[in-house]
C-alpha cells in the first residue's frame, strides 16, 4: 500500500528538514553565544531547536492552503538551500538591502557568485526535497477538512513553542533582548521576512515625486576660476587595506609618491552599494537617510547641474543605484564602450577620451564621477590586470572558503594595488589641466570588504552587526596646485571623524556653489580654504 502523508504531517517533516539541513549558520553561531560546554546551555540549545522548528513548522501552516501547500514548501525549500549556502560559506545575511542588491545586481557581477558547490546545495537542499514534496502522495481534505487541519496545525505548534519559552525563559530573556541580531540566519524565516520589507519598501517606492532641493544654487560671478573635480566611488575597499593608513604593505606605491592626504577615520553610510552610494551624494545624513526618502529628492548632482557645472558619470560597476538618472551617464561594463577589457572590463577604461570631453567644455566647471569595480567579491582575482599579482599565492576561485587565509589577503590586496594605480593615472590626468582650472580628486569607497575574519566575508550584514572591516573606509584627497587651500591645516586634520555625510556638502564647497542647501560644518575643506567666500555662512546662498 503506497505511503500517503496528511498535509500536516508534510508540513512538519519539511520544517524538521529545513531546522536540521538549513540551518547550521544559525546555530553555529547560537553556539558561539551559549557554547554548549556551559552549565545549562545544551538544554536551551535543544529548546531552542524545539522552538525553531515549532516556528517554522507554524509558519509554513500560515503560508499554505488547500491548493498551494506542496507549491509554497518548495519554493521555500529552495530559498532555504540559497541562502544556507551563502550563510555557510560567507556568513552573508539575507536582508531586505540584501535582496535590493540582488536584484540590482548585473549578469556578470552574479556569476561570480556561482560555482559548482552552490549547484550541489541548490540540488541536494533544494531542488531534491522540492521534488519529494511533489512526488508524495498527500491525503486529499475538502476545504472544511483543510481548514480544521491547519487550525490543529497552528495549535500544535503552539504547544510546541510555548513551553519552550517557559521552560528557558531566562535564556530566552539574553536570546530576544542581548542579542538580537542571532535571528538573521533562521532560515528561511528571515528571509522570507526581508522579502516581504523589501516589497512593502517597493511598492510604496513605485510612484515617486522628486523633491528639488538647492533650487537657490549659483556660482558667483566673482568666481573667475572653473573648477575640474573627480569622485571616484569605489567599490568594496576597506581602509587598514591601504598603505597610506599605515598597512605595512606596499599597495599605495603611487599614491605614496603623490601629496595626498588620506582620511583614517571615515566611516560608509551602510554596507551594501544600494544604499550607499545614493546616501553618498544625498544631503540626508545616514541618521536620517532611506532609499525611499533618497529616491525622492534630488542630490548635489542636479544641483551642481542647476548651478552651471558639467556634470558626468562614467560607471564600470552594475548602476549609480539611481543617482546619476537626470545627469550625462556613460556605461563602461562591455567593450562596447570599454575597450580595455580582459576577463572583464577595467576601471582604467574610463578614463579614455576623458582629455577630450574636458577639451570640449568651453564654459563652467566640471564634475566627473567614476564608479569602480574597484574590490568587488568574491572573484578578486578577476579585479585586476596580470601585470598587478604583486602578492601570491592568490585565491583563484569565487568560493573562498577552499582558499587560504593568505591567498585571499594577497587576492584582495593585489585588487587595492590596481586601485592605486587607477587613481594615480587620474592623478596625472589632473595635473595636465592643473593650469587652466583648479584641480581635485576625492576618492571615497561605498563600504568596506570582510575577508573571513571570525568567518565573515564579503559585506551587507546589517549595521547593527556589521565588523568595523565593513564599515571602515579609505577617504583619499588629492589638490592640484592652483586649488586655493591651506595643505597644512588639512594634514592635521586628516585623523578627524569623516563619513559619507561630507560628500555632498565638500562638493557644494569646492565648486563655490552658493546655496541654502550647505551646511559648513560637513565640508571636509571648511577650514582650509584660503578664500573666505568658499565659507561665507550669510543667506546669501553659502
């Protein structure tokens, strides 16, 4: 006689699996928290096992009906099986900015993120019990049945939850209240939860009004001198990485040569692209800053481009994550645009014909913004040409799990090199046009880079939890000689606190953009300008 399951008991046996195959991050790290050596924390560990699987059982209950119980357990067993892969080999959190970069992401940049061990957990935690599911044969129940079961359901896994609650309620008291952030790696309830923040956040995003700001924006006539400012937004480089901040490798060899002035205390507004590069160029302060608020208000590129200046972004990473939408855009990713491309195409490729449009702005200042690929992972080896494997051996693979502690410092560090050396060539482009304008780069990464310290990588945990190594920026100034500042004063102050909340206002600053919208106190230049109008507080527009 074939075996067949009642709806219930699929449901249990599919969160038992989910709790035992699914879950290992969530209780590695449970682990490090109550290890299992102390006093009474095997007995919560295995309430709290109870607990989760009571949970997730009730959850899936919720989320099923009579018509679509098998279709909702598969699809949940195959988010499950990619997010455990990633939760187990990077220790990457599945939140709702998380989902937003997926969705951002471009087909290149995913498919270094595949490989055949992710294959093998998609199959064997995925789409083999997603099968199974299906395959089994499932009591059939009228719509009366179906409801008085789930309702027994619900029931029982409340039975299941609450003593556990009761039993450990001291533990469970540290558990909720100390230590929080343990909940990002249930799987798949928190990311199940991100899905549904991330929609909420994208459906109420999808009518969008901008908001104009600056509309008082002007550049004086007393200002006889056009300005030529390059931002260069890097991507995923991490502060104690470069030599300039102290790092005892060589991977500043150019810069080194140059007067630039590196910041040691910056900090990024979030660790994922999407959010920080519009919170970059916002005037919202990362306290008071959202995608939503940010998507619906203009930033110092419009009001420069109100204001006269020629603005242009040139990007070889995915997007401007919707900053440079109302600007001249220019996308550097395929040879098509880019012609120096290997294995992918280089930043260095941006600066091509670069001499030219500058050439060709007669009139007004010019702000170029360049958006790396910079650090991106996994596949640091991919960053940067042959000619920059300076430190080996290297981590020639997108799972760096199978690579060594010191193949993936020498992969990433040789990605920094190449970095340097892109911003040493804009350098010397600067210095072409050092007699006809007043020159400036201002180099700024979006976030940092985790490396496997305490086995994290890459980036995008929350910020609540996010290593200092996420978070911790480089910040590079480099001024041309006509740029009428007081080097001295900005080298002792290059240990103050700095984040990307000074972006917007150190633009406004050294273009001498007059408006409402500048607060003084954010301009990274405030106190070394050597003219006084760059500081003028009165309403006059500065």
């Amino acid at each position: 006689m074939p075996i067949r399951l009642t709806t219930n008991k699929l449901i249990l046996a599919t969160a038992i699996f989910l709790v035992l195959f699914d879950n290992t991050a969530f209780f590695h790290n449970v682990s490090q928290v109550y290890p299992l050596a102390e006093g009474k924390n095997p007995f919560f560990l295995a309430s709290l096992a109870l607990g989760v699987t009571g949970f997730t059982a009730l959850l899936l209950t919720l989320l099923s009906s009579l018509f679509t119980t098998k279709p909702v357990l598969a699809a949940l067993l195959l988010l499950a099986a990619g997010n455990s892969y990633f939760a187990n080999n990077y220790s990457v959190v599945v939140d709702h900015l998380m989902i937003q970069n997926i969705l951002q992401t471009n087909a290149r940049e995913a498919a270094d993120l595949f490989s055949f061990k992710l294959l093998l957990y998609l199959f064997f935690l995925g789409l083999a019990p997603a099968l199974l599911v299906f395959l089994l044969p499932v009591e059939r129940q009228s719509l009366r049945q179906a409801t008085l079961s789930r309702l027994k359901m619900a029931g029982l896994c409340l039975l299941i939850i609450l003593p556990q609650l009761f039993l450990c309620s001291r533990f469970y008291a540290s558990f909720f209240r100390e230590h929080e952030n343990l909940r990002y790696y249930v799987n798949p309830t928190f990311a199940l939860y991100s899905v549904h923040k991330y929609l909420k956040k994208s459906l109420g995003d999808a009518v969008v009004t901008v908001q104009t700001i600056g509309m008082d924006a002007k550049i004086p006539e007393s200002d006889k001198n056009r300005e030529l400012i390059i931002v260069v937004v890097g991507e995923a480089a991490r502060a104690d990485r470069f030599s300039l901040n102290g790092y005892e490798r060589p991977t500043n060899p150019l810069l080194s040569r140059e007067d630039a002035i590196f910041y040691s205390d910056a900090h990024a507004c979030d660790t994922s692209t999407a959010t920080s590069v519009p919170c970059m160029f916002s005037n919202l302060t990362r306290d008071g800053f959202s995608s939503k608020k940010a998507k619906a208000r203009e930033n110092i590129l419009d009001i420069a481009q109100r204001a006269g200046v020629n603005v242009l972004w040139r990007d070889n990473n995915s997007d401007s994550k919707g900053v440079a939408v109302r600007v001249p855009y220019e996308d550097y990713r395929s040879p098509a645009k880019n012609p120096l491309c290997d294995v992918e195409c280089r930043d260095e490729g941006m600066l091509l014909g670069l001499q030219e449009y500058i050439d060709a702005r007669q009139s007004g200042d010019i702000l170029i913004i360049l958006h790396q690929m910079g650090n991106h992972g996994p596949a640091y080896y991919k960053r940067y040409p042959e000619a920059f494997e300076r430190f080996t051996p290297v981590c020639r693979s997108n799972q760096l799990d199978q690579c060594s502690q010191e193949e993936i410092s020498n992969t990433y560090d040789n990605a920094i090199l190449y970095t340097d050396y892109f911003l040493s060539k804009i350098i010397a482009l600067l210095k072409q046009n050092d007699k006809r304008f007043e020159t400036a780069m201002l180099y700024m990464s979006d976030h940092g880079e985790s490396l496997g310290e305490l086995g994290v990588y890459l980036h995008g945990l929350p910020y609540v939890v996010a290593p200092e190594t996420q978070t911790h920026i480089p910040v590079i100034l480099w001024l041309g000689q006509e740029f009428p500042v007081d080097r001295e004063i900005l080298r002792q102050q290059a240990g103050r606190e700095l984040s990307h909340d000074n972006l917007f206002h150190t633009l406004l600053g050294c273009m001498e953009i007059h408006t409402a919208a500048y607060n003084a106190q954010l301009d990274i230049l405030r106190d070394a300008h050597r003219d006084p109008a760059r500081n003028d507080p009165q309403p006059q527009g500065y």
